[in-house]
C-alpha cells in the first residue's frame, strides 16, 4: 500500500497499510507507530476522526512540503472537510500513478 491511515477501529484504533492488523487502545498510540513508520518509508499518512473526517494529511515524502501537517486550524465546516478529504484524494491519485 501506498500510504498509512489512522483510522477508527470497533475495538480502538488501527493503522491501515502495516502488514500486521495490531488494534491500538488510543489514537495517540496509533499515530505515534504510523509516524515513525511513514517517516522512514517516506510514505503519506492520512489521520481520520471518529467520524471518518480527515483530520490532517502529512506527505513525509519530501516532495511536497518537507513532511509539513496540512491540516486547517480552523473551525471544522462542511467546506473544510471537503477540502481536506480532497487533498487525501489528489495525494492518493498521484500516488497511484507513478
């Protein structure tokens, strides 16, 4: 898989894109591992809500901002979400071309 993804689990959390299927207790726990392991794979990593929202998008590849967070700090509107799972959507595309 290209990218890793924090994502809502029935049981906690999960990191969608590691070989194994290790359910964490916190979100915190899970983005802790997803990051390390995106930062040395130079891959994405996609952070989701409860809800299933993308929270941020950090690329870690280098191609884009340096492993910058893109992520609003603003009060979330539906236009904020659009924009936000819009930006998951291009990185995934773009990854999925090369």
């Amino acid at each position: 898989m290209a990218n890793y993804h924090v994502v809502p689990h029935q049981e906690g959390w999960i990191v969608i894109g590691l070989n194994d299927k290790k359910v964490f207790k916190t979100k915190s726990d899970a983005v802790q591992v997803a990051r390390k392991i995106a930062r040395a794979e130079k891959k994405p990593l996609i952070i989701y809500s409860k809800e299933w929202e993308v929270l941020s998008v950090n690329p870690y590849s280098g191609r884009f901002s340096k492993g910058k967070i893109m992520s609003a700090n603003v009060k979330h509107t539906l236009s904020n979400i659009k924009v936000r799972n819009s930006i998951a959507k291009v990185m995934f595309e773009r990854k999925g071309a090369k």
